[in-house]
C-alpha cells in the first residue's frame, strides 16, 4: 500500500471510531423520544367494531380522554357510538411495557366491566376491550 492510501484508511478508521458512536447514541435518541411521546396523554379518536356475546357485530366510532393520574398511570374516558346505540366508560390503565397498558374498565350505564389493552405507536393506538358482554377493537388515533 502507498503512503496515501494508508493515510486515508487510517484517516477513515478514526472517522469510523468517533461517527459510529456517535450514531448508536443518535439512534438512541429517537427511540427514547418515541417513548416519550408515544404518552396516552390527551385526545383521541377513531373507530372498529364490537361483537356482542349474542354473536353480533357493529361498527364503532369513539372519543377517547386519557389523563395522567400518576407516573405510569393514567385514567380514559371514552364514548363509543354504533348503530344500536351509545356508551359511555371509564378505565384505569397502568404502563406494563414500553408502550403497552393495561387495566380496567367499566360502563356503569350497562353495569358491563372487562380488561382493556392498549399499545401506543406514534400517533396511533390499538385497544382491545373485552368482557363477558363481549369484546371491542379499536384503532385510535391523535
């Protein structure tokens, strides 16, 4: 090898030996920044369908209103419209992964309770209800 050629490759190994660094921990940031907002905090919207323990099956729209009610913890009110009808619950989630929660939830109106799982990705979210009434899957959205 000529002593250009060497002053380069070496020239290059020490670039490789900071910028690689560099990148991992630059990678690591939008990952932790990911985390971080992909929070239920605040409003959102968006639809799926419901089957009901009778075997019927309806197509949802629903509001979601998450609060934060402590660090991993937080509080939903939502109201779902189909067809039939319009309900109203409540549920209390708990962070129980990255960005998966899960907890309880209750219409009082119905007197129906279940489990309720949800995963946050972005801007989106997938809910799953279910119960001896029946089940939900939603896909919400900001």
């Amino acid at each position: 090898m000529a002593g250009g050629d060497l002053k380069r490759q070496s020239y290059r190994l020490r670039i490789a030996a900071v910028a690689v660094p560099l990148l991992m921990a630059g990678l690591a940031i939008p990952h932790d920044a990911a985390a971080q907002s992909a929070g239920l905090e605040g409003s959102w919207r968006g639809g799926g369908s419901v089957s009901f323990a009778s075997g019927q099956r309806e197509r949802a729209e629903c509001r979601a209103q998450y609060h934060r009610a402590s660090g991993n913890a937080y509080t939903v009110t939502a109201t779902c419209a189909t067809p039939s009808g319009r309900a109203t619950q409540t549920a209390t989630l708990r962070q129980v992964g990255g960005n998966s929660y899960q907890g309880q939830f209750h219409n009082s109106e119905y007197n129906v309770s279940g489990t309720i799982f949800v995963t946050v990705g972005g801007n989106r979210q997938s809910v799953r209800l279910t119960s001896e009434s029946g089940s939900a899957s939603l896909e919400l959205r900001r």
